[in-house]
C-alpha cells in the first residue's frame, strides 16, 4: 500500500526558510506520480500551492511564485518544497498528495508556522 509521510514543518520567524519533505514508500513507481503541495490555514479551504508533473514540469500559486521552489528526487522517492521569504500568511497545515490516472495519496500534513 502506498504511504505518503511529510516532514520538515516547525516554527520560523518572518522571512526565513524551510524545507518540506515528500516522501512515498509502497511502490517502486514513484517517478510516475505527479505530486502536489497544498495547505490549509485555520477556518480556509484547502489551496494547492505547487505541483511537479512526473516529467518535472513545475507550477506555483501566484501567492508562493518566487518565494516557492518544488522539486523531486526519484531515486529517494521524495519531492520537496523549497520555501524561502516566509510571510506570516504562510503559516497553515502543509499537505502532499502523490497521484497518477489511476487515484491518489494523501499524507498527514506537516504544520508551518511564521511567527516572530
């Protein structure tokens, strides 16, 4: 069965950097699945924020272009999520879903929080 387990959440002051893990155990065709970042702050819906295709294509919410950087490592079943200049209004529940034709695969959430 496919699992999907983030990491790399925690607390950062306005500004900083954190780098948030993907990782998918359960299949050994990782490289095929497109994988998606989203998050959800307190009492909002849930937002995609960046999305990598299986060929490496990338794609940004406008909120996050520049700031931002999606990335994988197929050898490590893993895609990452770059953030850099965090702002205040980044703070939500961060969630990765690995998906192909076929369906998808959520993780639990790692939670970012930017706060001085």
């Amino acid at each position: 069965q496919v699992q999907v387990v983030e990491s790399g959440g925690g607390l950062v002051q306005p500004g900083g950097s954190l780098r948030l893990s993907c990782t998918t155990s359960g299949t050994i065709f990782f490289s095929i699945y497109a994988v998606d970042w989203y998050r959800q702050a307190p009492g909002k819906q849930r937002e995609l924020v960046a999305t990598i295709t299986n060929g490496g294509s990338t794609n940004y919410a406008d909120s996050v272009k520049g700031r931002f950087t999606i990335s994988r490592d197929n050898a490590k079943n893993t895609v990452y999520l770059q953030m850099n200049s965090l702002k205040p209004e980044d703070k939500a529940v961060y969630y990765c879903n690995a998906h192909k034709t076929s369906g998808g695969y959520w993780g639990q959430g790692t939670q970012v929080t930017v706060s001085s």
